[in-house]
C-alpha cells in the first residue's frame, strides 16, 4: 500500500516515509478487521433471512452495488468536473 501511495506521490504534511508506513499499519489492519466482521454479520443476516431470499443472492446483490459504487467513485475522481447524479 504505501509504494502505491508513494507513486501516486501521495504524502501527509510533515511526515517522514518511515512515519507513514506506521500511521498506515495503524489504519489498514483495524480496517480489514472490522471488514472482515462486516461480511461475517452479512452473512450471518443472509442466513437468518433464507426463507425469504438466498443467502449467496444477498451477498451476491451486495457485492455487486459495493462493485458500482467504486466505479462510480473511480469516475468521479478522473472526471471531476461531470455531474454523475444530476444533482449539482
């Protein structure tokens, strides 16, 4: 993560490369915690809710708008100046 961050010439105002590999362990790992836990309860959810729909249909439905969203977020970011909602 950080070389890519490095290439991207991505930095934090008065820190050190070695500061920002630390400040990014310190976030990463919690983050792929917590997101682990997240898709555990959805999981958990999906099979609670089988007699209503599929437990994989769910994931499935889940995954695919979290895949939209970031195509979305990815567009936004080349083409800052287009109006992808319609609302501003």
């Amino acid at each position: 993560m950080k070389s890519k961050l490095l290439q991207q010439d991505v930095s934090i105002d008065g820190l050190r490369d070695e500061a920002l590999e630390r400040r990014l362990n310190k976030h990463i790992f919690p983050s792929s915690i917590l997101g682990g836990l997240l898709l555990a309860g959805l999981c958990i959810v999906a099979e609670c809710v089988c007699p209503l729909a599929s437990g994989i249909g769910l994931i499935m439905s889940t995954c695919i708008v979290y895949h939209y969203f970031e195509m979305v977020a990815e567009e936004k970011q080349r083409y800052p100046q287009q109006d992808f909602w319609g609302l501003a």
